[in-house]
C-alpha cells in the first residue's frame, strides 16, 4: 500500500512552552537542546534537525521550510525523511495540534539512550538515522547540587535524614516579586558603585589576611560567636539560591521551585532554574550563575562597613573579621570552574558547552591513549577542552597552594 505524501503546504508549528538553545559543544558534535516545559523533558538535536524545527513557527510551509533547508545544505528532503521527523517531534509532544503522547511508538523507546548520537552525521539527511537524544548530558540547573537539565526527577522521598520540601506553592511569581523589589539594583547606575565597593572590600581583606587567619581561629573557641557567624553564613546561602532566581527571572527565564533540602546534619535552601540554557543571550545565562557568589559578597558589604568604621570591642571586631574571611571565602568557591559549582556553569557558558567536565575527560583520555579519534574532534572542541582541563589543572594547584600557606600561617603563628 502506497503511504500518502506529507503535504507541502503544511505549517508545522511547535507547542508553546517548547524552548531551542543555542548550538553548544557536546563531546565531538555540535548541538542544540530542545526542551519541552510541560513534561520537564529535553533532548539533543544536531544542528540540521535544529535548523528545520526552529522554523516551524506556524508561519512557514514544509515546502518553503525544505527551499531554505535545501539553500543552506544542498539537498532536498523527502517525504520519508519528513514523515520521519514530524513523527518524531509529535511522539515527544512537540507539535502544536497533536495530543500527548500515552505511550512510545511501536519499536521506540519514549526516551533515546544517552549513548545515541545526537548530531547528523555529514551529508546525512534528516531522518530515521539522526534521532533527538534525551539531554542526559546536559548542565545542571542554576542551584547547587540541583539535578540536570534533561528533565524532571521524581521527587525525593522525604525522609528523616534526608528529603527536601517546597517552601513556596508558586515560585516563579515569588521570583517576579523579589525581581520588582531589586530590579534598581541590577541597573549599571547602581552595580557600578556596589562593584567598586566589593572590589575595595577584597582588597582590604586581602591586604589584612593574616589578622582574618588570626580572627577565624579565635572564633572556633567562642561557641556563641561560631553560632552567630554559622547562621548568617546560612543566611547568605540563601540569598544566594534566590538571586540565581531573580536574575533568571530578569533574562527571560522561569523558576520552577524554591525550597528547603536536608542531608542532615546540612540544611540548605534551593531555587530550581529549569530553563538555564534556554535563557536568552550567553551574557545573560552568565549573569545568571554569577548572581550567587555576586550576592554573598553584597551580603558583606555591611558587615565591612562596620568592622572597618565602627569602635568595636576586640571580640566583636574578631568575630565580623572571621565572618567577612569565611563570607569571601564561600562567594569566591562557588565561582571554581569545578561541577557542580557556579563557576562551572560559567566557564561551560564561556566554550559553548555543555556536559564540558565529562566531554574533556573522554578527549583528554584519547590524547594521552595517542587514540587517532582525538584528531576528529573538530578545532573548536579540542580548544575548548584542553582550555578547560589546563583551567581545572591550574585550579586544583592554586587551591593546594592556598592550602599549604594557610596551614603554613597556623603553624608559624600558634602561640
């Protein structure tokens, strides 16, 4: 039996809620991330597959849609390749028009392994052979310890030891409402000043750190104090988490959960951005994961402010000197290029990456294997990755280095 012909004057149209990245690195390929917002689901895509579904708008024919595939790749799709494709998308309840999904069809799982290839091989058409792989692999969402972007984690069984609870029914409305109060402060009249400010503050603790070193010590020995500098250290944790979410909330993005999480004797609060890499723009996605640690030092400027102008008896001047220490200390980790860190966002942000950890792993095996696969890696990855792992590799020396001259200090000082 003859299978009927897609029509040409088709306009397939995505779902609304359906969000496209932009091409990032992933291993040897490039990529984009399609994310479905009603199901939580993403998947990898090539960049042909992209280069067709970001033009169904609803606007577009398949018959134009395949003249400007055509254009930009020199061949023409048929209708074996655009049944294919539209099957596809619909099964992942992509396409605007069609029902949810109840279940996979025949001789397809509902989700590709994570192992399947994600982009089109070279003059490959779209089709059967180039299949959406789920975005296992993708970049964590802007909170700590937050699980990945490829979809929705069942939630956790609440248990005494561990668990986690929502702290807001709607938290992206509670994101909207911290945004208009602090929208004034994201403005360059008013993050200038608050710039110079963090910069002057670093500067003096920096130029003082033997006398913090001191101060941090002594605090160990007051348990009143120890408390006091523990709950506001908690405190700019927090703060942290949701200024992930007010910035998301600025660039265009949802917050779809902020609560508490326990691994006891740890409590932390947590604010859930689920659309990170869908944000529009990089500067903005960066902006997005620098907010924290940019927030735990505003959250010290005060503090700085008192501990350098105000007359203080020594224990309390030696008690605001431990907290601005520690303070700088939890802002600038969060910003090491190490996952599942802030800072890992970003430096995967600046490469245009995502899966960056595990990806220069796999490469930098097959460099020091001498395996000839390294060599298929296209320029930008091999950059990418071998900046990174130098970057790590740095990382970890500067860290250890920090590590002896603290221990260095303590050892020289002890009365």
């Amino acid at each position: 039996m003859t299978t009927p012909a897609v029509p040409a004057r088709y306009r397939p149209a995505l779902r609304p809620g359906v969000l496209l990245s932009d091409e990032l690195l992933h291993g040897p390929d490039l990529v984009h991330l399609i994310r479905n917002t009603g199901s939580g689901k993403s998947f990898r895509v090539g960049p042909r597959e992209h280069f067709l579904i970001s033009r169904m708008d609803g606007t577009r024919t398949l018959e134009e849609i395949g003249a400007d595939y055509a254009g930009q790749f020199g061949r023409r799709l048929g209708d074996s390749h655009w049944r294919s494709l539209l099957a596809l998308l619909g099964s992942r309840d992509l396409l605007a028009g069609r029902p949810a999904p109840t279940a996979a069809p025949e001789g397809e799982a509902a989700g590709t392994p994570a192992g399947t290839a994600a982009g089109t091989p070279a003059g490959t058409a779209v089709g059967t052979a180039s299949r959406p792989a789920p975005a296992s692999g993708g970049e964590p969402p802007v909170s700590g310890g937050e699980p990945p972007v490829s979809g929705a984690e069942p939630p956790a069984a609440r248990r005494l030891l561990r668990g986690s609870v929502r702290l807001v029914a709607d938290a992206d409305a509670t994101a909207t409402r911290l945004h208009r109060l602090a929208r004034h402060l994201l403005s360059p009249a008013a993050l200038l000043p608050l710039l110079v400010l963090t910069v002057v503050m670093e500067t003096t603790l920096l130029l003082r750190l033997g006398e913090l070193l001191t101060d941090t010590a002594a605090l160990f020995s007051a348990p009143a104090l120890l408390l006091a500098v523990a709950t506001l250290l908690w405190l700019s944790t927090a703060l942290h988490e949701l200024a992930h979410g007010v910035l998301a909330h600025h660039h265009g993005g949802r917050v779809s959960e902020i609560g508490l999480r326990w691994r006891l004797p740890v409590v932390i609060m947590y604010c859930t951005v689920d659309d990170f890499l869908h944000l529009p723009g990089r500067r903005g996605r960066i902006a997005t994961a620098a907010a924290g640690a940019a927030m735990n030092l505003l959250f010290l400027l005060p503090f700085f402010a008192v501990w350098t102008l105000a007359p203080l008896d020594h224990t309390t001047r030696q008690a605001l000197g431990a907290l601005l220490l520690l303070g700088s200390v939890q802002a600038f980790a969060m910003l090491l290029p190490l996952p599942p860190l802030d800072g890992y966002r970003i430096a995967a942000q600046l490469l245009g990456a995502t899966g960056l950890a595990a990806s220069t792993a796999a490469y930098l095996k097959l460099v020091l294997r001498r395996d000839r696969a390294a060599a298929r890696y296209p320029r930008r990855a091999r950059r990418a990755y071998t900046a990174y792992g130098a970057a790590v590799a740095l990382t970890l020396v500067l860290l250890a280095a920090a590590a002896a001259a603290v221990f260095h200090h303590y050892l020289t000082t002890a009365p």
